[in-house]
C-alpha cells in the first residue's frame, strides 16, 4: 500500500468530530498485518461525545518513538462550495483534495507509510515504535489523547520521543518544525448597568463606557516581550454585545469575550491573576462579573536537543531546508503528550486546512514519509 493510496482510504471516510466512520479501522489494518499489537479504545465523559481511540506498537524497551495524530477532521462547511468533493480525495495537477488532506490525515498517513517501509528494510526495531491515534482532537479534546496517554501508561507504557505529524509549514514542506505551542485562555467580562432612556441618562447606568474602559486596560499595556522562542503573549477581544435593538434605550448589560495566546513566561493561574488586578485598577464603580473558561492549554516547549536536532537533520537531509524551531500557532495535542516525552512537531504545508478545497501536494505526502524514514533510521541506528 502507498501512502497516497492509504490517504485516499483516510480521506473517504466522513470523520467529522466525533465520528469516527471508519478511519481507525483503515490504520489497525494497516498496522496489524506489519505484526504491530493494537487496541481500539473508546472513552466517555458526562455531557461529551464517546470517541474512538487508537493505541499500536511493535517492539519492546527503549528508546520508545511514538508518532502521534488525530483522524478526526472539521465540517466541510457549505459542500457546493468545493472544487471538488470534500471526502472524495481526488487527484488533479498533482495535489489530492479533500477534508484532512493537510489536518492531518496526510501527516498520520505519512507516519504509517513511513514505519512499515522501515520495518519491511530493517524487521523489528531495537526499541518500540508505537502509534497514538485519536478522534477527539478537533472537538471537546477530552475523551481522546489525554485519555490515551494516560491509559498507555496504566498499561506500563513509557514513551522517550514523540513525532506529531501535524501541519507545521506554512508556504514549503521543511521549512518550520514546532518544538513548542503558546496557551490560551478565554475571559468572559459582564458589566451589569440600569436599563434607561438616552433622553434621561442621569437615570440609568450604561454599561457600555465601563466595559470600554475595562477592555482598554487590558489591551493597553504589553503583557510581556516574548521570550527566545515564544513571541509576546496577545490578547484579542472576540466578543462586544449588548444585545440591543434600540437607539434611544441605554442597555442594562454589555458583555465582551476575550482569548489570550500567551507564553510560557506565564502559567494560567498567572495569567488569570494578571488580567483579574488589571480590570480591578479600572473598575471604579462599575458592576462587573469576570469568568475564565476552564483551560488545559498551557504554553510548553521542548528544549533543543539531540532529538530536536535528529528531526531537523532528517529534514534538512530530504529537503535542503533547514527548518525555523517554533512555537507559533494554535494549539496541538502535543500539549498533553510534553508531560509523557519530549515533542516534536512537524507535516505538511497547513495553507488549506480548514478551508473550502482543501488540499496538499502529492510530492509532499511522499516527501515527508520519506523524512520519517530518515527520523527513524536514526533513531535506531
């Protein structure tokens, strides 16, 4: 099997979050004919979806590689829209179109495609190689990878090094590996004034000013300088509503929503301390309500090592490009795997994901199995 026709197989199954539609059991195929132990795991939670997990491994000890992905893909959004059919993983002028292509079938299909070409060379390797596969990675995030990992080690897995084939390139396949991911953490500001009449404002209490004044000083003032490898922490204002029709009525609330990418100067617990002393400078005698939205995403990296180097090598060695080491962008799955292995990131070329046509370039699904050939031969050398 090629790893653009294990793509295509990837491609036509539906796996909007939380369905799986069958992706899993293309990969246990795959992975179980090469002799690799696998287990189907699903796991549950109050109020989330049940998700389908995979876990597979071949070998024994030290070092252990583990690659890590997701099968699980967004909606395709409105289907007339698309060239060409958003789970139809297509051919044409050398790109494959579809939903995953890039976030991050073709990243999971180049990993397998990669292992079984390495163990068909090499047989069984002087070590563990293994798989962490979700399909909760696009959604609540809960029932998935941070469930796996935990039950790999229940089992007595332990993990060394960990490559998660997520799209790390933003223009050419070796051009950014990600050796970190900043946090984020959403607020909720309520101001809570006297619903009056604009002709009258003397009697009424506008909401708005306050909320004006409270959001200002948040934005006001740089929260840090970045760091070596992060860039400075930013605060973005996602939300302003008053959910008011009227001209000549002054609202009684005003609500706004905010996110922060932040870096590891900061903790959440640090962070929320911050942003809570900055709007109480500015309160004065506004009535407010502040609310943070739980948050597992906390900023992390992996200091630059021998693994680190190994993957850029391997990189720079298929491609002739040496790769940027960054911490830009959303945030991954590597956020729960840094506390079981070090992590590293890096796939294809991200432009489409998420997007309407969708799509990689062919030449770059075969270029980075090749990359993960060369990750593996040394690492086990």
């Amino acid at each position: 099997m090629t790893v653009i026709s294990l793509l295509q197989q990837l491609v036509r199954c539906a796996s909007v979050t939380p369905q799986d539609e069958g992706a899993l059991a293309v990969l246990e195929q795959a992975l179980q004919q090469a002799d690799f132990e696998t287990h189907l795991v699903r796991f549950s939670e109050a109020g989330t979806p049940d998700i389908d997990n995979l876990f597979a491994k071949i070998g024994s000890g030290t070092p252990h590689l583990v690659f890590a992905g997701h099968t699980d893909v967004v909606p395709s959004g409105d289907v007339s829209s698309w060239t060409h059919p958003p789970f139809g993983a297509e051919i044409v002028d050398g790109k494959i179109y579809g939903r995953g292509t890039a976030d991050m079938k073709g990243g999971v299909a180049a990993s397998v495609a990669a292992v079984l070409n390495h163990l068909a060379k090499h047989g069984a390797p002087k070590g563990t190689i293994s798989f962490l596969i979700t399909g909760d990675e696009e959604g609540p995030a809960i029932n998935g990878t941070l469930k796996l990992l935990a039950w790999a080690r229940d089992k007595g897995e332990r993990f060394d090094h960990c490559l998660l084939g997520e799209p790390t390139n933003p223009n050419f396949i070796g051009e950014m590996m990600k050796i970190g991911r900043r946090g984020s953490l959403t607020g909720h500001i309520r101001v809570h004034g006297t619903q009056g009449h604009v002709g009258y404002p003397h009697l009424a209490d506008n909401p708005v000013p306050h909320l004006m004044r409270i959001l200002t000083a948040l934005k006001a003032t740089p929260l840090d300088d970045g760091t070596a490898h992060f860039d400075a922490s930013n605060l973005e204002i996602t939300t302003f509503d008053v959910g008011n029709p009227a001209s000549n009525v002054i609202p009684a609330t005003a609500f706004a929503r905010f996110n922060v990418r932040f870096n590891d100067i900061w903790t959440l617990d640090s962070l929320e301390a911050e942003l809570r002393r900055r709007i109480g400078i500015v309160q004065g005698s506004a009535r407010i309500s502040v609310h943070f939205e739980k948050s597992n995403a906390v900023a992390f990296m992996t200091q630059p090592g021998t693994f680190t180097t190994l993957v850029s090598q391997a990189i720079a060695q298929e491609t002739g490009h040496t790769p940027v080491l960054s911490t830009t962008g959303g945030t991954s799955d590597a956020r729960f795997i840094k506390d079981y292995a070090q992590v590293v990131e890096f796939g294809l070329v991200g432009k489409t994901m998420h997007g309407i046509d969708e799509h990689v370039e062919v030449s770059d699904v075969e270029a980075l199995t090749r990359i993960y050939e060369r990750v593996l031969e040394a690492y086990f050398q």
